[in-house]
C-alpha cells in the first residue's frame, strides 16, 4: 500500500518548483527577454510587442523557450509553439500555448502539455495556476505517470494547493500500478501530514483483496488507514465489511466498528457482531457485542450468539471457532444454550461447556459437557458426559427422563432415533392413556448399568435394561416424588430459543435483574 501515494510524493516538491515560474500579486519581477530574432508590434490584431524566433525569456530561475510570443502594453504576455519552461536540472514544461494574466494573476497553459520531474510526467490539455492562491487546476482529464514504479493516476479534474501542500483528484480518479488499481470519485493527499483521504465511492483492487469504501483516509508512511462509512474488504475466501475499519499494515493488525460481518465462503459460516479485530500474524479473529455466527447449510442455517466469538486456526490449520459467555444457539430442529462453545472445522464438531441444555424435537438434553457431530449439516451424533439427563413431556406434568454418567445419542435424518446410557443407568417412564388430552396412567422407574432406548419421533418406543435391571411400575396416586423426578430434574422451556431473534434473550438474567430492583426498593 505504501507505494499507493508514491507518487505524490514525489509531485509535491514538482508543484512546488513549478509555482516560483509563475508571477504573484506582490511579486514585481519582470519576465526578462534573453533573446528574440526579431521584434515587431503589431497594432492592428494584438496591439502589443511581438517576439519572432528563438524567443528566449527569464523568470527568476526560469528559463522560457517558444516561437513567438505576444508583451501586451497591461503586463499580460503570451507565447505561441512548442513553449517550454525548463526549471533547475529535472522539470520540463511542454505544451502549445501560455497565457498570464497581470490582473487576476492567471497563468494558462493550453494544448498539449507535459509536465516532467524526475521520474514523473504530466499530460493535459489545460492546466491554469492562480498565483494569489498557490493552486493549480488541470481539467478535461489529466495523466500522472511514475517511470519508477509504473504508477499511472487518471482523472477529469485536477487541484494543487501549495501553501497546504494538499493534492486533490476529483471525477474518475484511477490509480494503477502492477500490485493494485484504485478508483475512486475523489481523493486527496496532503503532503504535510503524508496522509491521502478518499471521499465518495472508493475501490482498491489487487490480486489478493478488494477494498470498498465512501470516505476514508491512509498515511504513507506509517502505513495506518481507516476506511468509515460502511467499508468492505473481500480476499480470496473471506468477506469482511463494517461502518469503519482501522488497519495497520505493518503490524497487520486490523479493528472493525459498527455493523461487524466476516464471512467465510469456502465453510459457509458468518460472523457478525459490533466490534472486531483481526491479527493477520497468526490468523486470529475476535469479535464481540451482539455477536453472532451463522452456519449454512444446503437446507438449513444455524445462529449462534455469545458475549464474544474468536476465530483462530488449529494444529491442522483448521477453523477453531470458540464462544464465551450467553452462549445461545437456533437451529429449526435444534436449539441450545451454554457457558461456553466452541465449533473446530476440521470434523464439524460442536462442543458446549459449563451448564449446557440442548432441544431436539421434544426432548431436553443436558450434561456436564456435550459434543455434537455435524454433517452436511445433520446431525450424526451426540454424547453426553458426567450426569448425562434426557427430559421429554410425555403429559401434562408427567416427564419422561432418562439419566446416567455418560450418554450416546443417534441420529436419523436430524431426529434422535436411539440412545445409549453408560453406567449408573435411571429412567423413569410415563405410560399415556391417548385422548383429547394425554393422560399419565402410572410411573415406571427403573435402574441398571446401561440402558438403550429407541425413539420413533418423539414417542419412546422401547427401553432396554442391560446388566442387573431393577424396577418397578406405580399407580400415581401411590407415586412419591422420588418416583416422579429424577435426582437433578430441571425444565427449562422459558430459555429455550424458538426464533433466530430468541438467541439474544435470557430470562434468567432478566429475573436476576427483577430481584436486584426488589432488594433495592426494600433497602430504601
């Protein structure tokens, strides 16, 4: 990027020099005539002193060479074929025809210019220089190209203010060179702070990135831009954009603010949020405030949301998504919560720690620690470790539970079609009496090491006792609530997200919340 302004750089001192050619307001230096073949006035068409051949002048340090020239009796003059101005060892000024005006200090250049400094060049059809501003304007198109680094800059309009030292292209600027194209409406670039702004529709073009923004700014030399009003990056697999980026370059070190979405296109996955940063070094991502993840699939999409969302890569180069705090997910078929998460790319595992619960149809999944297996965006497989417990409502007020260390459940076209408990093996089960309303007729609760259990929908179709299996069956009306609930039951149907817009919700801070204002109201 640093050779993006290169050369204005190198144009500012170019401007600089060309403006001591050039007469101000409180300047009384009169352009000395060195030579001229011959000397004629010419009273009927121009009224003025005409210089014919070899017309040499001096302004200053300024050497003037043309044809001719006219010396009007108010101090304007103008010359006529191949004017050149040569101004100490590297600028050279072409073009067919110059006019100065004494009143307005207005020097004209018109037909054919080139303006020439070192490596760098010019070309136009007009360029005017007002000697009481310092500014000079070239319109009707203008061409900047830079023999050293092959930079050619086009555009309709051009300015130069040379007591602020600020460029400013205006109208179809385009700047190329062999790395990247730049268009853009408007760009300028001041030569005191070495900073270029951009201001209207923007794009960066390179091999490896585009760049979009409408009002931006980069300094040249320490390689640090930020790019506002709603800004966008694309790179060969990722899609970055938000309200404003901040980037470094050398530390390649990058914030985003406002509006934050990066996207991966070859995982199908979304990242969203308020506020992100990205460390190019080791491909580390964050972001935060709102966040969200979007995972697509060919049927479906899954929407997580957490306090804050990291992105880095794993041994094997791999995306290793990570997910702290209210970490809350939606899946049509699949709902979750939990402290932590974190999703690795590399076999489509779904990993939540630290109080998860799961939703699958009609059943409520909870554990110490979970892991989901993704593919194609079904799920394959699920296991449940340290006080693994499944809950589905069989009837009003009668709940299905099945309990034990460890869980294994199976999965059919999304829908949990077996499951398997190992070790320590509880269940307590509800037979129905079908009607308008399900109604529980008894409680079965049983004990053994293992149990499998196979579902159809989400109806228990039957429970397989493994290895010393004890049991027995109660009338409800005997029923005690050791026989009802499991050790560690909990429904939570009010946390359970039944729309994408549901994952930003918690109830159970909202309650916390609510006993918070009571104590308060009561300490007053």
């Amino acid at each position: 990027m640093n050779r993006l302004l290169l050369l204005f750089l190198v144009l500012a001192p170019l401007w600089g020099t060309a403006q001591s050619v050039l007469k101000n307001k409180k300047d009384k230096t009169p352009i000395e005539i060195l030579n001229s073949d011959r000397v004629l006035y010419d009273e009927e068409i121009a009224k003025a002193d005409r210089l014919i051949g070899n017309v040499r002048l001096k302004y200053k340090e300024a050497i003037m060479k043309c044809d001719s020239a006219y010396r009007y009796p108010n101090g304007d003059f103008e010359a006529f074929s191949t004017v050149r101005i040569n101004q100490g060892d590297s600028l050279r000024l072409n073009g067919d025809r110059l006019y100065i005006t004494n009143e307005d200090k207005q020097a004209k250049l018109r037909d054919r210019i080139s303006l020439r400094d070192k490596d760098l060049t010019l070309t136009t059809e007009i360029l005017d220089y007002d000697l009481e501003t310092g500014v000079a304007s070239y319109f009707g198109g203008g061409k900047i190209v830079s023999s050293e680094n092959q930079n050619v800059l086009t555009s309709k309009q051009g300015f130069y203010d040379s007591e602020s030292e600020f460029f400013h292209f205006r109208d179809s600027v385009v700047l190329k060179n062999r790395e990247y194209t730049v268009l853009s409406d408007t760009l300028k670039y001041s030569g005191q702070a070495e900073t270029a702004f951009f201001f209207g529709p923007t794009e960066i073009k390179s091999d490896n990135n585009t760049i979009y923004c409408s009002r931006g700014w980069y300094n040249t030399v320490s390689g640090v831009c930020q790019f506002t009003n709603r800004a966008e990056i694309w790179s060969k697999n990722t899609y970055l954009a938000g309200d404003s980026v901040y980037y470094e370059a050398e530390q390649g070190f990058g914030e985003v603010f406002g509006g934050v979405v990066i996207q991966d296109t070859t995982s199908n996955y979304l990242i969203q949020g308020e506020y992100g940063w990205h460390n190019e070094e080791d491909d580390r991502s964050l972001v935060t405030d709102r966040a969200q993840m979007i995972q697509f699939f060919d049927t479906d999409s899954l929407f997580l949301h957490a306090d804050t969302l990291r992105a880095e890569p794993d041994s094997l180069g791999k995306r290793l998504i990570t997910a702290y705090e209210h970490v809350k997910f939606f899946k049509s078929d699949l709902q979750g919560k939990a402290d932590s998460l974190t999703y690795a790319e590399e076999d489509s595992l779904l990993t939540l720690l630290g109080a998860p619960v799961l939703w699958s149809d009609a059943n409520q999944i909870s554990g110490e620690l979970i892991d989901i297996k993704i593919f194609s965006g079904k799920i394959q497989q699920m296991d449940i470790y340290d006080a693994a417990l499944i809950i589905s409502e069989a009837a009003p007020e009668s709940y299905n539970q099945i309990k034990g260390r460890n869980l294994t459940g199976y999965f059919k076209d999304n829908q949990l079609s077996r499951i398997h408990v190992k070790g320590n093996g509880q269940t307590i089960y509800f037979p129905v009496e079908e009607g308008e309303e399900k109604k529980a007729v008894g409680v079965n609760k049983a004990e053994c090491s293992d149990v499998i259990i196979y579902v159809e929908g989400t109806e228990i179709q039957r429970i397989a006792l493994i290895n010393k299996p004890s049991g027995a069956m109660h009338p409800l009306s005997k029923a005690v609530d050791a026989d009802l609930f499991l050790e560690g039951f909990f429904w939570d149907t009010m946390n359970r997200p039944l729309t994408r817009e549901e994952i930003f919700s918690w109830i159970e801070e909202e309650v916390e919340l609510e006993e918070e204002e009571e104590l308060e109201i009561e300490g007053e």
